[in-house]
C-alpha cells in the first residue's frame, strides 16, 4: 500500500534531483530519505528511480508517480482541511428529524442557538412521528430524532441500541371548548369526560387515549381524528368535541375558544433525542444534542 509520506518524498526527490537535497528541504537525514524511497518501491513492485554516478533519473513509472502524488496529496490535505473544519465545529451537517410540536417549539431555540456559538454547522429539518422518525435513524436516513413515548407503554426497550437524551417530561391535559360546563375546573379525571364527543391526534397520540381512557373505563367516542395539532384545537374550539393533547402542543398553537385543564392522576410523555452511538461522537451531532437539552430545560 502507497503512504502519503513515501509520495511527499518522491516528490522531494523528483523536484531536487537528489536524496540529501529532498533531505534538506524535507527536514530529515540522508538514509531516511534512502529508507522511505526503497519502501515506496517495494509498495509498488517496480523501480522509480534510475542512479548512474552522481546523477539520478525517474524511471517511466516514477514520472507516472510523481504526476499523480501532487492530485493525491492536494486531495488528501483537503480532505484533513475538511475534517479538522468538522471536528473544530468550523463546518458540518446534521440531519434532524422531529415530530411536529418539537419542530415548532424545541427545534427552532436549540437550532438559533447552534447558530449562533458554531455558524458553519448546517442543519437539516424533516418532519416525522415515532417510530417513523427512529426507523428512519437505524436506515441512516437521519442523525438525530427527536420522540416520545409514554410512561408505563410497552416497548420502553425499543431504543436500548440507541443513545438517549431526556429532553423533558411532558404532561396531558385536556381541551375543552370555554363555555364548557368543566371548563373552569383546575383539573379533571379523563373519566369526567366519558360521554363527550372527541377528536383524536396522531396514531401514537390516539393509541395513548385509548389506553388511558379503557383504564377509567370507557371507550372514547372519536368522531374526528386529524394529525394537525391547529386542526384539533379548531374543533374544540368550534364546541365539536374534546381532546387531550400534550401541553408541548398546546404551546404550538395558540388555540382559541379553547380552555386547557390538567389531567388527574397526571400522563406524562418523556421527550428525548435519539441518535446512534458513532454518530454521538461527531461534536456537529454532539453540539446539536447539547443545545436540544439546553431549549429543553426552558
């Protein structure tokens, strides 16, 4: 195999015509040079130089070398340039994906502030809910996830390959249009709410109503289910039913003719950044997952 340093020698050689004077301007000894050049041709498998007396001459295969050493060693250089840019957080990429209320609340804080202590990160934003969004980290498709997952759900092992990091713990609360007779309470048991009209959020979203709502011992009645945090806060507000949402969604928002009540006994979701564990040690990654905690403890 070639080593860049036996091509900075060769070149050396070629551009001085001799082994002390690519010696002098390389900064080392005589045999060094001698030692390195014989190693270069052994890589190869055939002479690179020709010595008659005091002379010396590249043969047909050293002048091929040399020609492609300068696009080599300019390649290589730019390539250390590049990655010693990366690992200062003088440049690099990030690819980000998160589900909606994380993009709109969490995201743009972290991502202002990643901008502003490491300008020549670039970060990139796809939207996609769990699991999607940790499929799409295992497929390589992504470098960091922001997700969720409730307290007590099955599956808490699913990112045990992962490396995970807390955000915040979210709580539920309810929707209820203002003129609501509940309202005006401080909080509510979900079962309060059994014989109400919903709407329902994302699959996962709606998955945890279900479940939360067959423990106070009801089955909820769904009369509309939309994906779009706006559109749920709409319906409320238009008296068309109730909704649980997290209170991160509910600051994405700004609904109207809406009222907000906590949950009693309190559901949570944890919040978390999701990435792979080479990916954790690349700092453009590692800064982004920093400044996620950071807007997170807001």
């Amino acid at each position: 195999m070639i080593e860049a340093r036996h091509l900075r020698v060769l070149r050396a050689v070629a551009a001085t015509g001799s082994f002390s004077a690519a010696a002098r301007e390389l900064g080392c000894t005589q045999p060094a040079v001698s030692q390195q050049m014989k190693a270069l041709e052994a890589s190869v498998g055939t002479p690179l130089l020709v010595r008659t007396g005091r002379e010396m001459r590249m043969t047909q295969a050293g002048d091929a070398l040399v020609r492609h050493a300068a696009g080599i060693l300019a390649g290589l250089t730019a390539a250390e340039e590049e990655v010693a840019a990366i690992a200062g957080l003088r440049a690099g990429r990030v690819r980000l994906v998160s589900f909606p209320s994380g993009s709109s609340t969490l995201v743009p804080t972290a991502l202002a502030a990643l901008r502003g202590a490491h300008p020549g990160t670039r970060v990139s934003l796809e939207e996609a809910e769990p699991p999607r969004s940790v499929a799409m980290l295992r497929e390589g498709d992504c470098d960091v996830a922001l997700a969720f997952r409730y307290e007590g759900a099955a599956g808490a092992e699913e990112w045990d390959d992962l490396v995970v990091r807390p955000l915040l713990t979210d709580r539920l609360v309810a929707l209820l249009p203002e003129r609501h007779p509940l309202a005006h309470r401080d909080s509510l048991a979900i079962g309060e709410l059994a014989e109400e009209p919903w709407i329902a959020g994302c699959p996962r979203c709606r998955g945890q109503l279900v479940e939360v709502c067959e423990t106070a011992g009801f089955i909820p009645r769904i009369d509309f289910a939309t994906d779009d945090y706006p559109a749920v806060a709409g319906l409320v507000g238009a008296g068309l039913g109730v909704a649980v949402l997290p209170q991160l969604a509910i600051e994405s928002v700004r609904p109207r003719g809406v009222r907000t009540v906590a949950l009693e006994p309190a559901v949570r979701r944890e919040i978390v950044a999701l990435t792979l564990p080479d990916l954790a040690q690349v700092p453009a990654i590692g800064a982004t997952l920093d400044q996620l905690a950071r807007a997170g403890g807001r």
